[in-house]
C-alpha cells in the first residue's frame, strides 16, 4: 500500500502531481473549488481542515464521486504550500497598477500546526518568503533540465536536499516574454510562467502540466519540483519503516 500524504493548500495540483509520481496516494485541502484537482479532495479551509484533524475528527474527501474519511492517522506525511502572494516583493507592481489588497502571510501559523502532528512535513514557498523559512532548500527548474528559473524553497523536519541551479544549461534567447523595457521587444532564456505573460503555448511542457487552466499554472510549482522532494520524503519513510 502506497504512504499517504495530505496536501494542504493544493491550488489545482502541482505539488500533488509531483508526490504521486514519487509513490504516494495524495488527498489535498483548498479553501477553493479546484475542478482540475486529480486526486480525492475537500473544499476547506487548510488550517481549519488540519485543526479538525488533530482533534481527532475525520474529514471526507473525494474525487468523481469516489473517496473516503481520513482521520490524522490515515496520513504519513503532509505538504503545505500557504498562499505566496503576502511575501511577495510586489511592491512598485502592485502600487504602478492601483492595488492596496493584502494577502494572509500564514507560514508561521501552518508550521505552528504541522510540529503537532508528530508526521514528516515540507511547507513550499517563493523566494521572497526565505526570512520566514526555516532552513529551507531551494529547487530551480534549470538544475532539473527544464527552461524554467522558477525557484521554490522547501522547509521540512527531515533533511532534504535541493536542486543547483543550472542557468548554463539555458543561454539562448527563444522564449516569448512580457518584460518589454522601453517598449523593446525582447526573448527570454527560459519559459516565463506568469500573470499575463505571453508564450502560454509553451508553458505546459516547460511545467510538466497539461491539467490546468493558465491561472492555474502561473499558481503551480512544477510536479518535478515536488517529486524530487517526495523521493526524499519516501525514503525517510521507508528508513523509518524499516
């Protein structure tokens, strides 16, 4: 029977993906409808969901009319990736296009929770969020041979290596891009997964995801990313087993 792991915040399946092709049944949490979502799943809030289940109570779960109650027991380990917007350095973009809104920065209270479950657990973040991070590893899609300088950090309470960063490996200026100083129009080294960002036809193969709507995928961390850390998260499982 294969590890069972929670992915709370789940967005419509990046992280996810990526632990189930690493070997685990995946079940996620989000406070959004996610239709796309490929595994049984709840509508919730993640923290509340996960509150529920350190109180012992049993959340059900389900994905095309099959699924299941799981109780904090049912699980093996758990994936956070809480909302990035509110560490993000978006300041001057944000002011340029008239938004004052403010997003939850909610890792410190997600770490609070996960440390009572007793399980193995990663919460995954953008860059910008490495001051609230605790010595976390970062993952770039160039070290992985993928056209993507999307870096992601990992937190966990086992050990965890990341991937280099290899922008070497990407030097030629192919890539349709958005960041046009000056009015210039310019190529970009790498696929740039974003916001409006043009070259959408070639986002799914550069993230690995053929699933999800493009809002979607500007949201998603390549399934790689979290592959390579489920392979670890496995492993420690499997020495732990043993």
């Amino acid at each position: 029977m294969s590890p069972r792991i929670l992915d709370l915040f789940s967005c419509a399946g990046g992280a996810g993906s990526g632990y189930h092709r690493a070997g685990f049944e995946v079940v996620g949490v989000d406070i959004d409808p996610q239709p796309n979502y490929p595994f049984p799943f709840v509508q919730g809030d993640a923290l509340e969901v996960l509150r529920y289940l350190l109180l012992g109570v049993k959340v059900g779960f389900s994905r095309d009319g099959v699924g299941g109650w799981y109780g904090l027991d049912d699980f093996d380990a758990i994936h956070a990736s809480p909302p990035c917007q509110g560490y993000l350095n978006l300041g001057k973009v944000n002011k340029a296009q008239g938004r004052t809104y403010e997003h939850p920065a909610l890792i410190g209270d997600t770490r609070v929770l996960l440390e009572q479950t007793g399980l193995p657990w990663v919460i995954e973040n953008v860059q910008d969020a490495r001051r609230e991070l605790r010595d976390p590893v970062r993952v770039c899609g160039t070290g992985l041979h993928m056209p993507l300088r999307r870096h992601r950090l990992f937190e966990s309470n086992i050990p965890l290596e990341g991937v280099a960063c290899r922008h070497d490996r990407y030097t030629e200026p192919k890539y349709w891009t958005g960041w046009r100083p000056n009015g210039e129009h310019r190529l970009s080294t790498v696929v740039q997964v974003y916001g409006n960002a043009g070259g959408t036809y070639e986002w799914p193969a550069a993230m690995g995801i053929d699933w999800m709507t493009n809002h979607e995928m500007a949201e998603a961390i390549p399934p790689a990313y979290s592959a390579h850390v489920g392979a670890q998260l496995l492993a420690h499982l499997q020495e732990k087993a043993a």
